[in-house]
C-alpha cells in the first residue's frame, strides 16, 4: 500500500464509512446505510474515524505480503469487520498476517454507529 493522500484518502475512506453503514442495523429494519450515506456523519465522528482508519494502516501496513490483496479498500474493509466481531475480516480473509491483523484490531475495540436526534451518525464505543 502506498501513502493515502488526497482523493485516494477520500476514496478509502469512504469504502471505510460504507462498509461501517451497511454493517450497522437500524432500530426498526435494514441498516444504515439504507437511509444514511458519509454525508450524514458528524464532524468529529468522521475525523476521529479517519484517524484511527490511518493509523491501523499505518501501524499494519508491514504485515501485507505479496499473496495479499494489498487493495485499500479491502484492507478497511476488513478493519471495520474484524474490530466489530462481524464474524468475518482478516482471519477469514486468507490474508498470510490474518491473524496478526486481527490481533491488531484489539487494541482500536469495538466502534458503533448511532443516529443522533439531530439526524446526524455519531461513534458510540
């Protein structure tokens, strides 16, 4: 993987933000992401999500090897699954590292996603 910067970042990071959506259930049915998209997060939320996005890569980006998918957006994808015990993520990914990298996924813990009563998605956890 190389360096994230500018568009590629954005681009990353909104796979990153669609897969935590379509992951999380709304109270009635469906998920978010039916009715909720990036748009809809809060400031703060999307900053501190996106740094801890950069900072799982940047600290794990060592154990992709040649055999792995070194796609970006695979790689938060399978964050975002394995730090919330979806059931599916890097173990399961035949990743050489999958289990290191779900190792590393301890130390950033569960996140969830709720919608404010301003209509607005805020990380809880």
């Amino acid at each position: 993987m190389s360096k994230l910067k500018g568009r590629e970042l954005d681009r990353i990071f909104a796979h990153y933000i669609a897969t935590a959506l379509w992951s999380t259930t709304r109270g009635d049915s469906g998920n978010l992401d039916d009715l909720y998209s990036i748009e809809d997060l809060d400031h703060t939320t999307a900053v501190e999500m996106k740094a801890e996005m950069l900072a799982f890569i940047k600290e794990n980006r060592h154990l992709l090897t040649s055999k792995d998918n070194q796609k970006n957006e695979y790689f938060v994808h399978n964050f975002w699954l394995t730090r919330n015990g979806h059931g599916a993520g890097f173990w399961d990914r035949d990743y050489e590292n999958g289990d290191a990298l779900t190792e590393a996924c301890v130390k950033y813990g569960e996140l969830h996603l709720e919608v404010g009563d301003n209509g607005l998605i805020y990380k809880m956890g």
